[in-house]
C-alpha cells in the first residue's frame, strides 16, 4: 500500500471513528466602540439538554465585538416569555435588546423557542421555533440564534453557524505529522478528516459546504483530492508532474480553479467537476497561481510575477488578457473576494512585514488590517465582515480574525503544535 493510500485510509478510519482534536481557544482583542448593548437572559432548559444555549449566544454575540452583553450576575429579571418582559427594568440598565427564550423535548426531538425584545419600544421585533432532531444538534441551534440575532440588528448576515477548515502541525522533522480539520467556527468540535506525514495544503470549501478540496503529498509529489465530507470518500482530482495546487471552487460548484505547471511554467485552469475536462485559462511565461472566483462568477483574480514581483491580477473566466488591480507594496499575494464582489482580501508585503489588507477593486485604495510581520491565507467569513487569516504568535503559528473595520480581533490558538491555511465555509444552505 502505498503511503498515501496509508493516509487516506487511516483518515477514512477517523472519520468512522469521530475521530477529534484539541479545540482552538479564543482570546478577543479591541472592540467597537458603537457596539449594541444586549442581554442573553438563560434560557429554561429540560434536564437532559445539558449545553447552556444562551451562553453559546451569548459568547458568539459578544466576540463579534458588535455587541456588549450583559453579565448575568447583573440582571435584575431573567424572565421566559415575552409577557414577564418590564421594559423599562431593562432599560435603566442601558439595555436596548434583549433575548429570552427555552428549550424542551417535542415529537421525539426538540424544540428551542427564543424572542428577541426591543426594549425601547417595548416590542417583540422577532420569534423563532427552532427543532432539533438531538441533543448533538444543540450547539448547532445556539449559533443560528446568534446569526439570526446578529442579522436582525445590524443588517447583514451572521456566521456563527459555519465552519473552519485548517491545517494543524505537529511534531518535529521525521515525527512531523499534518492533519486537515474542520471545527464550528467557534473553534468547537475539531474534526480529524485527513492527516499525513507530507504537507495537507490549501484547504477549499465548495459552496453547498459538502466537500473540501485540498493539496496533498505522496513521496514528495502533490496532488490535489476532493473529501466528501458526508461519506468521507476521498478522489484525486489531478497529479500531473510538477506543480498541482490552489484549488478554488467556482460558486455554482461546477468548477475548480487550479495551479498546475505540466505544460510549462505555473498557469491557471479550470476543471468541469462533471466531466473532468480541463481549460487552460493563463499562458503566460511567468508563474501564475492561488486563483479565486468572483461571486458572480464570470472572473477571477489570481498571483503572477509578470510584472516582475507577484501582484493580483483579475482575468475574465473566459479568458483573455489579464488586468493588474493591485499596485501598493512591494508584493501582493493570495487574493480572495469578498461576498459584495467589490472588493478582495490580499496578503500585502511592505516594508519587510507580510500583513493582511482590503482593496477596494474600483478605486484601487488599499487599507491594511492585521498588524503582524509574517499574517497570511486570508479567507471571509460569510456575509463579509470578518477575515480569518494565519499569523505568528508567540508559540508558533495560530488562527486569527480581524473585522473588515480593522476594530475587533481575535486569536485561536491550539495548545501543541502549528494551525495555519484557514479556510472559512459557506453558510448552509
């Protein structure tokens, strides 16, 4: 057998078997200094749900750095339906909204009920009935809570109830050991999906969230595997000789941008996931590669050292001459769009610092919003309000976030070993 056949058996193994790692723990920094004040009042719970669903609320909410919620200790009320509301309770505590809300067995699963209150006007402004098929579903009802919560008051959509994908290191020289892992975008409920003594690389959500494409090794060799996350059944895509990287999934889910050199220098192409025909998009004699649809899906953006230092370029899918649209720094790098279109998330080198920066496509401006020396792998968070990019922390590499305004951040780190190459996913469809 040989040792990528080994791998991707072993990883089938612990897919079966729930297979877990470390959580990644949070630390928050900054805040918005507009942020919402709002209180998660502890929901009525029957005894056997044992996960403290306002609490999940609750820390989704506030980590956004959007909100202030109150601590419970300070709530005079902790009422349950809407009629055991005083309104005027809550806002002398300078409490705008409020959520309450319980949970209890219905028809052979669960229902959570939850309302969120406005408490100037003193009106109930919404109203969910939520099932849960199991108490593993749980966590899972909480996050759609505070998406819900988190849409209703600001206006764009929440993205607590999705998922990271990583690369978590470990180990060191012949002990070191590669693991592709998908956890809840809290950093709960680590996955195991794929793991290697040759470099995981580049992990890539498709847009109905049920596969990941991601780069692998075998002796040396990459290749580039579509995991279904459902069956855990794993087919390599491609392995030509040389280079086989960056995969990116069109949005309508029928394509795969790739990088792949076996004609000659690194250019993109694009690969019917149906048919398996490919389409070379660049031919050019310079390294063109990381390429990332647009969400309308009629262009593409992508690295190349044409120019002489790798810059973002943007190329119609039908191919044709590629336009340059990042001009400040020294280097720009690993592009991705937001949700808008308008503009991309780039990895920006100047002055001997790697930083994650926003350029706005119509303009051209750069603003720059991490502030370490060697931030890459940056990826939206849907709706396009936060960045999840890797960077150096004190032990190693870690996950961190920073919102689009540059105000809140946040750090997941892993308590042994390295996580890097992040990869946010779709909302669920």
């Amino acid at each position: 057998m040989s040792s990528l056949k080994a791998v991707l058996f072993t990883f089938l193994l612990l897919v079966c078997s729930g297979a877990a790692h470390a959580e990644l723990e949070i630390t928050v920094t900054g805040g918005d200094v507009g942020a919402l004040p709002i209180a998660i009042v502890p929901f009525t719970q029957d005894g056997d749900i044992q996960l403290d669903l306002a609490q999940v609320v609750d820390n989704d909410l506030s980590r956004s750095g959007r909100f202030r919620t109150l601590p419970r200790g300070d709530m005079l009320q902790k009422p349950v339906t809407p009629t055991q509301v005083d309104a005027k309770t809550w806002r002398a505590q300078g409490i705008d909204n409020l959520v309450i809300g319980q949970a209890a067995k219905s028809d052979g699963g669960y229902v959570v009920r939850f309302f969120l209150i406005d408490t100037v006007s003193g009106q109930q402004i919404m109203a969910y009935d939520i099932p849960a098929r199991s108490l593993a579903q749980m966590r899972y009802v909480a996050h759609q809570i505070a998406d819900l919560v988190y849409e209703k008051l600001l206006g764009v959509p929440g993205y607590f109830n999705t998922k990271i994908a990583y690369v978590s290191a470990t180990g060191l020289q012949h002990e070191r050991r590669f693991e592709l892992i998908v956890a809840d975008a809290d950093g709960e409920n680590p996955r195991v999906i794929a793991m290697s003594r040759e470099p995981l690389m580049s992990p890539a959500w498709s847009p109905d969230r049920k596969q990941l494409a991601f780069v692998g090794y075998e002796r040396g060799r990459s290749a580039i595997y579509l995991h279904t996350l459902s069956t855990g059944k794993v087919k390599r895509l491609v392995s030509e000789r040389g280079i086989n990287g960056s995969p990116a999934f069109s949005p309508d889910g029928r394509y795969l941008a790739v990088t792949l050199s076996f004609e000659n220098n690194p250019d993109i192409y694009v690969i019917d996931l149906q048919s398996g025909a490919r389409r070379r998009l660049t031919d050019h004699y310079g390294i063109d590669t990381e390429p990332a649809f647009s969400p309308d899906g009629r262009t593409l953006v992508f690295t190349s050292d044409r120019g002489g230092q790798p810059q973002i370029y943007q190329v119609s899918v039908d191919g044709g001459d590629a336009r340059r649209v990042t001009f400040e720094g020294r280097q720009n790098l690993r592009a991705s769009y937001a949700p808008d279109g308008r503009s991309i998330v780039v990895v920006n080198y100047a002055g001997g610092r790697y930083r994650i920066g926003m350029v706005d496509l119509t303009s051209g401006d750069l603003r720059i919003l991490s502030d370490g020396r060697l931030d890459e792998s940056p990826s939206f968070a849907p709706g396009g309000a936060v960045v999840i990019y890797a960077t150096q922390g004190p032990h190693g590499a870690e996950l961190a976030t920073v919102s689009v305004d540059g105000r809140v951040r946040q750090r997941l780190r892993q308590t042994t070993g390295d996580v890097r190459e992040p990869a946010w996913s779709p909302l669920a469809r």
